[in-house]
C-alpha cells in the first residue's frame, strides 16, 4: 500500500493571473502557502481473486471491472494516460471540503499522481510533480484551472510563484519567518457552507479578458510585490489592509465572485475589527479567508456561533508519501 498526505492552500494574491491563458501573454504572480489541512490518498494492488478489477472509494464506492466504468473523472483519465492496467483499490479522504476553494481538486490530482507514479516506481522531483499535474489537469482533462495549486501542493510552504510567458515557473521561498508567523495569528478561516464549481466561475472572466477585467488582474498580480514587502517590514496590519483592496478588485471580475449572503458576513466581520479578507479561490462560496486580531476574533465567534471557524497553520512540505509498503 502506498499512502500520500496532500496539503491545502491559502492563495493571498495574484490569483488569476496563473491561468495559462492570461500568464502565456503577460506573465504571472501570486503570494500563496499550505496549511496544515491536508488530502489523503491511498492506494494498493487488489488481488486477483476479487470479482473487481478496480475498487474506488470517494464519496461514492464505485467496484467495477474496466477503467472505462469508473465514474470518478480524474481517476479515470489518470489511470488512462499512465497506463496503469493492475488492479488497484484507492480511497480518498480530506480533511476539508471539495469545492471550497482551497485548491481541493488540483490537490487531489497531485496526491493521487504522486501515489500513481510512485506504484511505477518513479520518484518526481516537485518541479516535476507540479509540471505533470498541470498538465494532467490542463491538457488531459481540458479544465479551466490556472497552475498555482498543482505548485503549491507539489512544493509546500508560503511562496511567490512566477509564471513566465515561455511557460516555466518559479518558486521563491518567503524566508521571514517571524512575520509570516504573526500573520498566521491573525487569520482566520471561516466555512461560507456554499459549494461551487470553481472552473464555471473561473470560465467567465478568464476566456474572456475584456480591457476592464485585464486591468483588474493587473492590479490583483501587483499586489504580490507589495504583500511580500509588508511581510518584509514586518507591519502585518497592513497584509490584512491589502487583503481588503485586492477582495474589492477580485470582484470587479465576474458577478458570481461574490453574492449577498458573502458580503453580509464580510461586512460583518468587518463591523467587528477585521481589517480586510477574501474568498478563497475562484469565489463563490467555499472559504471566506478574513484578518482579525485574536481578541476580535474571540468577540466575533463568541457572538455568532453558528459560523464555522477552522483553525489552522502554514506549513512547510508539499506533497509526501507517509507510507510505501509495496
């Protein structure tokens, strides 16, 4: 059996400038990290004897005889384009969500390839492992999805990632520490309970890059530079103000970035000290990221109880096999 262990992420800036279609023109950036939420695969050769080939456990159990039958869309083209004809049992688990804009699906697309590729035995260095998945994701399964979450997965830990327009990508570690740890104290991480389909939101602002949306991604990207200069100085307040300036650009985007019941408990939260927040990923419900101190934040749970807070913490690594026992 092998078993991978696949973080989530946290994107602050720059997203929607990782979309191929707007990088491959004009360049890309974002400031983003993993946090201590993470996507569990395992996967094990099934013996012959079972009346099924292959054994998929998800939301649903799905026990057939063909890679064809698997109702599991990226398990399927996965097993297809490796080539992997063994019969295998693979079961999934999160820790969050899907669709909740934390990366969920390009997170599982790592995991699962690093567990798949592993079973072939070949070893992927991370740059690797992103490049493969994005591809995967891109070009295999034809969906709308940019290419800063199959990165983030694969390398781990809060980065500036650059995507050129000759297609490579950089990753560059933040390395201030201390900072980076203050303003981790001051996130909080609240589930909005609406889940949406990232791509269908993602479809109407980027295959259509009208002049007023390319300037909003523009000024979205800018914000990367900036965002890593507060970490720098180590005035954290100000990451949180600036959280708030890039929300109000990422919704000039699309309407369906955001709806009504988002921007009451944006407001509110705003009407109890927060300084500034952001939909996680494409928008439309999912993860309403906000920065707030910790005795506002005490105030503002303690007051409404029915929201749900997520605690969490960055973290270090990407994408890692916890166990190989083949």
């Amino acid at each position: 059996m092998i078993i991978t262990k696949t973080p989530y992420r946290i994107s602050f800036f720059g997203g929607g400038s990782d979309y191929p279609e707007w990088y491959k023109k004009y360049g890309g950036m974002v400031l983003s990290t993993t946090i201590d939420k993470h996507i569990y695969i395992s996967c094990r050769f099934l013996p012959k004897f079972f009346k099924h080939k292959y054994r998929i456990v998800w939301s649903k159990i799905e026990n057939v005889k063909d890679i064809n039958q698997i109702q599991h869309k990226a398990v399927k083209k996965l097993l297809q384009h490796l080539r992997i004809k063994q019969g295998l049992e693979i079961h999934y688990d999160g820790d969050l969500p899907a669709r909740s804009g934390m990366g969920s699906s390009s997170c599982f697309a790592v995991g699962l390839s690093k567990a798949l590729y592993k079973i072939k035995d070949k070893e992927l260095s991370k740059s690797e492992l992103a490049k493969k998945t994005i591809e995967f994701e891109q070009k295999i399964m034809k969906e709308v999805v940019g290419s800063q979450d199959q990165t983030i997965a694969s390398y781990g830990g809060f980065n500036k990632i650059i995507f050129n327009k000759n297609n490579k990508i950089q990753v560059q570690k933040i390395s201030s520490s201390k900072n980076i740890e203050k303003l981790n104290k001051n996130l909080v991480l609240i589930y909005t309970g609406i889940n949406r389909t990232a791509h269908k939101i993602a479809n109407t602002y980027v295959k259509k890059l009208t002049r007023s949306k390319k300037n909003h991604i523009e000024k979205i990207m800018g914000y990367v530079n900036e965002g890593k200069k507060i970490l720098d100085s180590g005035n954290v307040d100000d990451f949180g103000k600036l959280l708030h300036i890039s929300w109000l650009e990422k919704k000039g985007l699309s309407k369906l970035i955001t709806n009504n019941k988002i921007d009451e408990l944006y407001d509110e939260a705003i009407r109890h000290g927060a300084l500034g927040g952001k939909l996680l990923g494409a928008g439309g419900g999912g993860f309403l990221l906000v920065y707030m101190k910790n005795e506002n934040a005490k105030k503002f749970f303690k007051r409404y109880k029915n929201i749900i807070n997520v605690p969490f913490n960055f973290t270090k690594d990407g994408s890692q096999v916890i166990l190989n026992n083949l």
